[in-house]
C-alpha cells in the first residue's frame, strides 16, 4: 500500500516566497523574448544586406567566362599559334571516390604517378584541387567515362603552335593561365588576350550550378596579330640553320631575313631550339632568343662601314690605292695584322680582300666623332625600335674616349658589340639607297621610308664592293647563289674570354644581300663556337646564307639575275681577324 505525501505539510513548500522573485523572473524572460525580437528584426530588416552577402559567400559564385585568345598568323595567314578548348580536371578532395583501380586508372590517363595524385587529393583545402590543367578532349572524355565520385571537368583554351621549334623564339608562349610569357605572346599580351566574361551563379555543395543569377557579361575575345614573318622563310632557315650547327659541332646558330624594301622581317631562326607545346626541361640556351639578346664583337662586318664613311666623306674613291704591306700595322705598343701580305691594294681591294691594315689606315685619316656618328646612325649602340621583348642595343663607347688604337680596332669591328638583328639592320643601308631603315615584325603595305646615312652613289659602290668579296677572290666565295647575284661580308671574331680572346673560340658570320643591283632581301647568319675544324665566317655561315638567299627570293617570285649556272669557287679564302 503506497504511502501518502502530504506536500502542503512540507517545510519548503509552506514557506513564503517574496513576490519580487516572481516578477524578476518574468521580467528576465520578457527581456530574451525582447532581444529576440530585436535581433530577428536586425537580421530581417536592418542588417538585411549583410547577411545576404554572407549567403551569397557561401552559395553564390562568380565564374569567369574566358575569353577565346587571339591568333598569331604569319603574313600569308598560316597559323603559328592558335587556341582549341581543352578540359581542366579538378576535385573536392573530401568527396572523392577512393577506389584504388579508378584512381590508377585516372593516373595512368594523366601521365601522372599515383603518389603524386595521392598527394594532390591530401590537400588542405578539402573544398577544391586542381588535378591537371588543360587536358586534351580525347582524354578529357576517357576520365569523364571513369565516373570518379569528385572528380569534376572545367572548360579553358590551350594554345597550339603548328611551326613547332622553327617559330619558337618569334611566337613565344602562355602560361597555364593563358598569358604571354615570351616572344609575340608576351609583347601583344594584351591585344590577344581580350576581356574575360563573367556569370553570377548559386552552386550547392558539390559545386553543381544550381541557378544564374544577375546579368551575364560576355567575354569579348582577343584579336588576332598578323606577322610580317613568312612561316615557309622561317622554317627553312632554322633548317639550315640547325644542319649547319650539327655539321660544324658548334654550341648555337642564328639566322635573320629582313626584306630590304619595307624593313619587314621574314624570318628570325635560332638554334638550339625547343618546342612551345612542350616545355618540360628546357634550359636557358634553348630559350634565349640569341639573334636579339647576344652581342658580340662585329669583326669584318664592320669594315663596309668605315669604308662607306671614307668614300662618303671625298677621302678616297673605290680605285684610290692603299698600301697594306708588310701586312701588319704598329700602334699604341699593338701590332696589328693581315692573315697575308696583300701589298697595295685600292679599296675596293680592301673590302675584298678585307684587310685590316687597309681598314684603320682609313680610319685613322677620320675624326673619331665621324667615325661614331656613322655608327650611330647605323644603329650600333641603340637598342632596335622593335615591339618585341629582349632585343638590347649593344656598345658604342663615346668618341671622346678612344684613343688611336681602340679607334683602328673599331674601324674593322673590335671594342664594339651589337646583335645579329642590329648587324642584319645596319646593312640596310647599302640595301636601300644609303637609308637606313627600321625594321617591323607586323605586316607593313608599303616600301620604307628611312634616315639617309650614306649617299645613293656611296651605297652603289659599297654594294660593288660587297659583290667582289663574296665572288672570286673574296672571302665569301660560298656564299654564291645559283641565278642571283648577292654581295656581302663575311666576318670571323675570337669570342672574349675573362679580360682577353680565346684562342680556339670563334664566331663566324656571313651578312649580305640579294640580287645585288636591286637588292630584295638581306640575310644575316651566325654560327657560335664551330668546333669542326673550320672557322672562317665565309667558309661556315657563307653556305647558310647562300641556300636561305636562293630558297627566299624563289618563295617571293624574284626572277634571277644571272644565268642558272653553278657560281660557288672551290677555293678558300682566309679572312683577317
């Protein structure tokens, strides 16, 4: 029997609560009901903004719609680089699917280790990994078939270079993020590039698109840039180029093709080389750009310009004689010399022969302001006003600083460096009437205009001059061309090494033009560091020039000018250095 509880008898009960206990407690309640209330209305009228954003941080995403970039064409609208739509994988690491088999699987399709999956899937951000960037369709739909549990696709654009190696250095690459890193990509980054778009969407937790929300911008994609490179100039040159560096065992080779009317450049060759879709390993050899970063000592090349400034200037004409013997020269405690005794020779002679002794006995009848203000004019010293990255002016030291020796020695191209692009430029000069001329990479639709640096009849009898040192006697016999007429100057310079020259390290060049009366083109070609035996410019760079001189005028539908009968002399010429 349950036993009774008599709570109106218990002490606790039967004593007197205060009244005020009573109301502080309802009061207490009717203030969290208040602020309650003031909070919901905060949150649903006041600070209604605020909180909107919030969500919106949370769901609400921005995409960009990127826009299509640009294409590089040369200048008969051939693609050297272009975009396709390529797929970039991604994953929310914390959703994905850890079936061993499907992820090998995904590696082995990535050309990926599995470590390194593994590894990328172990990210801190367990919202958001990229995989890999821009994977190309096939395998795009083959890791789609996959069906990986957090694995997600994202649409971008890849850049593809059709010359491969042979444009290279001209067209540069984009990064991962499709921006111009080098070459044409980088220096009209923003004319290809265009403006991305953007969509204003709500995603759920899978990154699903859920709705759109507010306005779409729409991209508005890059424009495309025309060259004044002819892809077909270009690749042939690399070609010769690339053959004559492996036959001569030398460390790098250069070539550059300006059309002498407009400036416009037709090709501009390096090798070694790499390839822009696949930049694994590369070195900084294989990237430098060496026609327009490396800069070296002239040598010969230089010798036309001193010449053009003694012929200029009244001092002497082509037939005036020149003694030369006994083939070296006493100056400032130096001793300057000819590979041979060439006894008098007129300064036609000079050129042909290309004779130091007879170059600074020239020079030394100058002003040393003369002799640098026609250097100057002919671009030494300057860096070329061309919209691309990397080109340097080389040196050109005050005349006010020279003394008798240094100005002998820069009369036949020593204490002074250019560029081969500078080099190819400056010989402009003799190609276009005694102008010099600048030189464009962008399709131009007219002949040049340029500064006069020599006359018209200065420039006729140096390219005569130019014609006898690469015919029969000269130093750049084979750089003759079957059925055209071609003139130049071959060069052969010891490189620098610490404070003095190298005895066994050579640069070997040949810079001339084609057909020699009304000059079309003019070919510049370097050859560092042959190590085959032969060294000379005309014997190592004459060939290159001779065969990217044929193959050019041909692709431009210049007639020849001279019977179609072989013109290259056996014979070697040694040239001075």
């Amino acid at each position: 029997m349950s036993r009774s509880v008599l709570y109106a008898s218990s002490p606790l009960l039967a004593s007197k609560t205060p009244v005020w206990r009573s109301k502080f407690v309802v009061l207490c309640i009717a203030a969290g009901f208040a602020v309650l209330a003031g909070r919901a209305v905060y949150v649903q009228v006041v600070g209604n903004d605020f909180f909107l954003r919030q969500g919106e941080v949370r769901f609400a995403r921005t995409l960009e719609l990127p826009a299509n970039r640009g294409r590089v064409l040369d200048r008969n609208g051939l693609l050297l680089a272009s975009s396709v739509s390529a797929q970039s994988i991604w994953a929310i690491p914390e959703d994905v699917d850890r079936d061993r088999a499907k992820l090998r699987e995904l590696a082995r399709l990535l050309e990926m280790p599995i470590a390194e999956l593994d590894k990328r899937l172990a990210n801190e951000d367990k919202t958001f990994v990229w995989i890999k960037r821009q994977v190309d369709q096939p395998i795009a739909q083959k890791i789609a078939a996959l069906g990986i549990k957090g694995i997600y696709q994202r649409q971008e654009y890849k850049r593809q270079y059709p010359e491969g190696e042979a444009a290279a250095h001209v067209v540069g690459f984009t990064n991962v993020e499709d921006r111009g890193q080098e070459g044409i990509e980088l220096a009209f980054n923003d004319q290809l590039a265009g403006r991305a778009g953007s969509r204003r969407v709500i995603k759920d937790r899978l990154g699903r698109v859920v709705e759109d929300v507010g306005d779409q911008v729409p991209p508005v994609d890059g424009r495309d840039i025309q060259l004044s490179i002819d892809s077909k100039v270009q690749f042939f040159a690399w070609q010769k180029v690339r053959d004559a560096v492996v036959a001569n065992k030398a460390r790098a080779g250069s070539a550059v093709v300006l059309d002498a009317v407009t400036g416009e450049v037709l090709a501009l060759a390096n090798y070694p080389s790499y390839n822009p879709s696949k930049r694994q390993n590369l070195t900084g050899a294989q990237l430098r750009n060496i026609a327009l970063t490396d800069t070296f000592e002239p040598g010969s090349t230089m010798k036309p310009f001193t010449v053009g400034l003694a012929l200029d200037s009244g001092r002497v004409k082509p037939d005036t004689l020149v003694e030369t013997g006994p083939g070296r020269y006493s100056i400032g405690g130096f001793t300057i010399s000819d590979t041979h005794n060439y006894g008098t020779l007129t300064v036609q002679g000079v050129i042909q022969k290309s004779s130091n002794v007879g170059t600074l006995k020239l020079a030394l009848g100058m002003q040393p302001r003369e002799m640098w203000e026609t250097f100057s004019q002919a671009g030494f010293g300057q860096r070329p006003q061309i919209h691309f990255p990397g080109a340097v002016s080389g040196r050109l030291r005050p005349y006010k600083t020279w003394k008798p020796v240094e100005q002998a020695t820069m009369s036949y191209g020593y204490g002074l460096s250019a560029s081969l692009f500078q080099i190819a430029r400056a010989y402009t000069v003799f190609a276009h009437d005694g102008q010099i001329i600048a030189p464009t990479l962008m399709k131009a639709d007219g002949p040049a205009t340029g500064v006069q640096v020599f006359s018209k009849r200065t420039a006729d009898e140096m390219r005569k001059m130019l014609q006898m040192a690469a015919g029969p006697g000269g130093t750049g016999q084979r750089a003759q061309t079957l059925g055209y007429s071609v003139g130049g100057k071959s060069g052969t310079a010891r490189k620098q090494e610490g404070k003095g020259y190298a005895s066994n390290k050579y640069r070997s060049w040949f810079v001339g033009m084609a057909p020699i009366e009304q000059p079309r083109i003019i070919v510049a070609v370097m050859i560092d560091e042959p190590g085959a035996g032969s060294f000379y410019g005309g014997t190592v760079a004459g060939p290159v020039f001779s065969e990217v001189v044929q193959q050019t005028l041909r692709m431009m539908g210049v007639q020849p000018d001279m019977a179609v009968k072989p013109q290259i002399v056996a014979e070697a010429v040694e040239e001075s250095f």
